[in-house]
C-alpha cells in the first residue's frame, strides 16, 4: 500500500476529507430551519496537514480510545454566525450553499485527478 500512498499522495486524503465537508455543510443546510442548530464545519486545510504528516494518534494500549481518521468529528469546528438568529442557530443558508457549492467543486477536481492518476497507471500495466 506504501506504493499506492506514495502515488496518490495527499490526493485520496484530500477526497476523504472533502467528502467529510460534504457531509457536514450538507446537513447544516437540511437544518436551516431547525431551532438550536449550530452549523458545523471542517478547516480543511490544517486537517489535510495533519493528515499529511500522520497526525493520526498510535494506539499503544488496549484500554486508548483511537482518534480517527481525516475528518473524524473531532475535526468539526462550530462557525460563528455573521448574524445570529433569535432561535439559536447558526446556519446561514447563503453562506453554506457557498461554502457547498466551492466544496463540491474542489471534490470533483480532486476525483478528476485521482481518475487521471488510475488510466495513466492502468495504461501502464496493459504496457500501452
């Protein structure tokens, strides 16, 4: 697997994380209108840079909690709202169908690129 991280680089990281924000910012626009509802999001770039230099934690006994993944919901940061809402919630709907749309966009660069990385090794094996 070592061969295939080295090929892939930060790319398939780079995906999970995105996908993890997709997730995120989606359910926040589903409870736009949900009283109480603190909009969560991902920094995705200090998660990718902890991803990048392992920043996973080693389970070194039975008895450790693990801390997850990329995008594990540690990495989740509540956003504070340009403007608050008498109800408590913190969701703009502007503002994360923005912050969505620009997501969805870099997820189908990374994808695209990763799709390109698999023909040209594909390529390779077939010897074309």
């Amino acid at each position: 697997m070592d061969v295939l991280d080295n090929y892939f680089g930060v790319h398939a990281q780079a995906l999970e994380l995105r996908s993890k924000r997709l997730e995120l910012l989606a359910s926040n626009i589903a409870n736009a209108a949900t009283p109480g509802y603190k909009a969560r999001d991902i920094d995705f770039a200090a998660q990718l840079k902890s991803a990048e230099s392992g920043g996973a934690l080693t389970v070194t006994a039975g008895n450790h909690i693990g801390m997850g993944g990329p995008g594990a919901s540690g990495g989740a940061l509540y956003r504070i709202p340009n403007q608050a809402s008498l109800d408590g919630n913190t969701v703009e709907l502007s503002t994360e169908q923005t912050r969505f749309g620009e997501n969805a966009v870099q997820y189908q660069t990374t994808l695209a690129f990763l799709n390109g990385r698999i023909n040209t090794l594909s390529r390779a094996l077939k010897g074309e």
